[in-house]
C-alpha cells in the first residue's frame, strides 16, 4: 500500500513540476529582454523566489507541492511586471513588492482564518 501510495504521489508530484517549467522559462526570457539587464537581476530574482518559498539556493529539486505552486504563482507576476517595466532593476524591485504584497496578504488570511471555502 506505502508502495502505491508513494507511485501516486510522484506522478503529482511530476504533474506540478511540469507545469512550473513554462513559467520559469517565460519569467527569465522577459527579463532577458530587457536592455541593461545583467547576472545580479537574476541572482535578485531567484532570492527573492527562494525567501518566499523558504527554499535555500539549490534546492529547488526538491521542493515540495506547495512550493512549486508558490513558484508558478511568483513566475507569473513576474512575467507580468517584465511586460509592464523595461528597467531590469526597478521591475525586480516592483516584483519584490508585489512578492510582499502577495506574503502580507496570505499572512493575513491565515490569521483571520479569511479564505473563502465552497
């Protein structure tokens, strides 16, 4: 049963990771678009994915569900700060505050026992 048990959570597993591949790629290309851009913007950026997730650099193989999921949702805001700012370090500042915004926000929630179930 642990064995099928474990199959089954591995093939989710893989499902999300999956998914969190096209995102990664369409952040980084947008910010590689932009002019001026340079090997710290990206170093900032992954920072600031691995504090939000609680991941440590390098252990993004093994990150959990959740953890993916956070990444997805993170690589989506970024991809659309990228289309909104052409300057690589004010749109990783803009993402860092909209990383915040989104943590306050879930911090919030988790307090006030505020999220909507159906």
């Amino acid at each position: 049963m642990r064995v099928t048990k474990a199959f089954a959570n591995s093939r989710e597993r893989e499902k999300v990771k999956r998914e969190y591949l096209p995102f990664y790629h369409q952040s980084r290309d947008a910010l590689s678009m932009m002019q001026g851009v340079k090997k710290y913007h990206y170093i900032n950026l992954a920072k600031a994915e691995n504090r939000f997730t609680g991941l440590y650099s390098g252990e993004r193989q093994t990150a959990n569900e959740q953890q993916l999921g956070a990444l997805i949702i993170l690589q989506q805001i970024e991809s659309a700060v990228f289309n909104e700012i052409d300057n690589p370090t004010e749109a990783i500042r803009e993402v860092g505050r909209r990383i915040n915004a989104l943590s306050d926000l879930i911090a919030t929630n988790k307090t006030n026992n505020n999220l909507r179930t159906r």
